[in-house]
C-alpha cells in the first residue's frame, strides 16, 4: 500500500496568519475571548485554550477585555458592539474574506443588490452579508433567490471557500432567470485561490488514487467542499483525526491519497498517515 499526499493540502496562509497573530498575543497574562473558533478545526481550538484562549458565541458572554475576531470575519455593526462596550479587538480576518467583504461593501454602496453564493449560517457569509446592506441575500441555490426583492442591479459574489464549478453553474443559473428585467449585473470573483489550488490538487490526487482520505473539521466548508470534488472520482472518506480511519476502508487498496482543508494543522495530517500504515500492517487489512 503507498500513501501520497496532495501536492497542496493543510493550513492556507491566512490561516497561519490567523494563528501567528493569535498566539502572538496569548501571553498567558491577558485573557482572550475569540468570537467563534478562529478557525474551524477542534485541534486547533484545543491547543489556544492550553494557551488560555477562549471561545464564545456571542459577544454579551464575554468576560474578558480582549475579544479576537476569527479569520472569518463579522460584520461592521458586529464589530461596533464589540468596541462600544469597550473591549480591545484582536482582528484575524483572512485578507481575502477582507477583500470579499469591501467588493460587497463597493456594490451596495453603488446601488447594487448583492447576492452571495455561500451557506447563509457560515460565520463568513454572515459577515459578507453585514457588509452588503439592506439588499444582499445568501443562496446555495439560484432558483430559490427571490429576484422580487432584488434592485435592478445585482451584484453576485461568492463566499471564498466554495467550489469554482459550483460557483459558475449558479451564476449562469441566476443570470438566466435575471435576464432580460435586470438592468445591470456584475460578478466578482472571491473565491480563494488557496482554496482552488487545494481542489485542483485534490482532484488531481483523486485520480490515480485507490482511496482518498480528506482530513479536516466536520464543520469547515473548504473541507466538506474537498471531499465533494473528490467523491465522483473515487471512494473518499471525510475525517477529522486519525481514530475515525475504519480499516475496512483500506482493504485491497493500492494506493491511498491524503488532503487536507485549509484549517488542518500538519500534525493531524501526519497522524493520519502513521494511522494508515498501521493499520496497513495489519493482516485484516
């Protein structure tokens, strides 16, 4: 049995970012608050609380005078509460969710409704919708975007950890039922090249794999979207450490792909792979 990893796979650079600034600050003296997970990965969360970092879900929770914002993002109006009530703001907003949130800003602020691609209860989407005003909507699918409440200028963007196909096929989708009674339509490309990079690489594994691992959050989009690319091409398993690997999985397999999203820190990846040659070792397997 040969294990091979993607040729990109784990942390992105802003979720490292994230982290540095994080754990930068954490100097065991000051006690942190972060709105939500900094990033969608328990392993992760686990080892800033050894750091004595927290997690809360809503602001009025906190009892600390240090709140971070995750590499999700919030809304402005998220971001008022947290300074009127005179906390200190640790912002770890990824650079390209900042730039996915001033191109919603942009449209709204030129009339534009905004409609994003993207799961309505994600922290990012939330946020993104925060930043397109009164007349943004979040829709996974372009048949049920109501175009009634829509201007006549629309907007559409996505929330960065989609996946490209699924992207074009709603904006075709969407354009179609626009056309001819929109006036104007524009769409920005948001989503993130880390991420695209880390499909592609996926994929690319997934087709000369007997198996496909993806290892990472129950809870992250990027890594549910990685296990979607690659459950077409062959049998894929989503799991977030090592101890969920079922040895029936490896039984007559040849070779085994390894990938990882973006919030997967390299130990959890590498436990994987020891998991997998163990098991390998074994007779049953």
């Amino acid at each position: 049995m040969k294990v091979e990893k993607a040729r990109e796979l784990g942390f992105c650079f802003g979720v490292r970012r994230a982290l540095k600034i994080i754990e930068s600050a954490a100097n065991g003296r000051t006690k942190i608050v972060t709105l939500g997970p900094i990033v969608h990965n328990k392993t992760v969360v686990a080892r800033l609380k050894a750091l004595g970092v927290g997690v809360i879900d809503d602001i009025e929770k906190s009892d600390s005078g240090v709140i971070a914002v995750s590499s999700h993002g919030v809304a402005p109006a998220t971001m008022d509460r947290i300074q009127g009530q005179g906390a200190k703001v640790i912002d770890t907003t990824c650079p390209i969710v900042r730039s996915a949130q001033k191109a919603a800003q942009r449209l709204a602020g030129a009339g534009f409704s905004v409609v994003i691609y993207g799961e309505a209860n994600h922290p990012e989407v939330r946020g993104l919708l925060g930043w397109a005003g009164k007349n943004a909507i979040a829709s996974m699918n372009a048949n049920e975007v109501p175009l009634e409440s829509l201007l006549k200028r629309v907007g559409i963007l996505s929330q960065t950890t989609q996946n490209r196909l699924e992207f074009i096929s709603f904006v075709n989708s969407l354009t179609a039922r626009l056309l001819p009674g929109t006036r104007e339509i524009r769409i920005i490309n948001t989503l993130c090249q880390e991420t695209l990079k880390r499909q592609s690489a996926a994929i690319e594994l997934a087709k000369t794999s007997d198996l496909m691992i993806v290892v990472g959050g129950h809870n992250s989009a990027n890594t549910r979207h990685l296990a979607e690319v690659c459950s077409p091409i062959v049998q894929t398993h989503h799991i977030e450490n090592a101890e969920e690997i079922d040895a029936a999985w490896l039984r007559g397999k040849g070779v085994i792909g390894i990938t990882a999203g973006a919030s997967t820190p390299d130990e959890a990846i590498e436990q994987v792979i020891a998991k997998i040659k163990q098991l390998s070792s074994l007779k049953s397997v």
